[in-house]
C-alpha cells in the first residue's frame, strides 16, 4: 500500500508534517513497515481543505488530530 502525505506549503502549515510523523510512529507500532510504503508529495490539489493524504489513488483530508482514528479507519481495516 502505498501512503502519500501532501507537505507543501498549504499542507505543512495545516499540520502534515505531525501526520508524517504520527503515522510513521504507527506503522512501527503495528509493525507494518514491509506492508506500507510512507512518502510525500507536493500538492496534492486539495490545498482548500485539510492537509492532503492519499491511500494508493484515494485523496482523503484530515488534521494532525484525526491522523490516529484515520490510520486505524482507513489504513489498518485495508491490511487485514
């Protein structure tokens, strides 16, 4: 699976940069690290929203607050 956090400049300033670091801490937590491939981009064209995150071809948006209920939501449900 591949994980995409949106870290320009819209996005950096909404937050992505503690997604990034909250899902990396969840991948190591849930050792899933040969299962998911974590990286950034810059624009994702949602800069209207939240901070832009995109499982495979699926743009979702969500705020550093969400990012633990999003992993477990969108990302573990798909693994399993």
């Amino acid at each position: 699976m591949k994980l995409t956090v949106c870290i320009g400049s819209s996005c950096h300033l909404k937050g992505s940069r503690q997604i990034v670091e909250e899902f990396q801490t969840l991948i190591e937590e849930n050792h899933i690290e040969d299962k998911i491939e974590l990286t950034g981009t810059f624009c994702l064209g949602e800069c209207q929203d939240d901070v832009s995150v995109k499982i495979d071809d699926e743009i979702f948006n969500l705020a550093p607050a969400n990012a633990r209920s999003f992993f477990e939501k969108e990302i573990l449900s798909r693994l399993k």
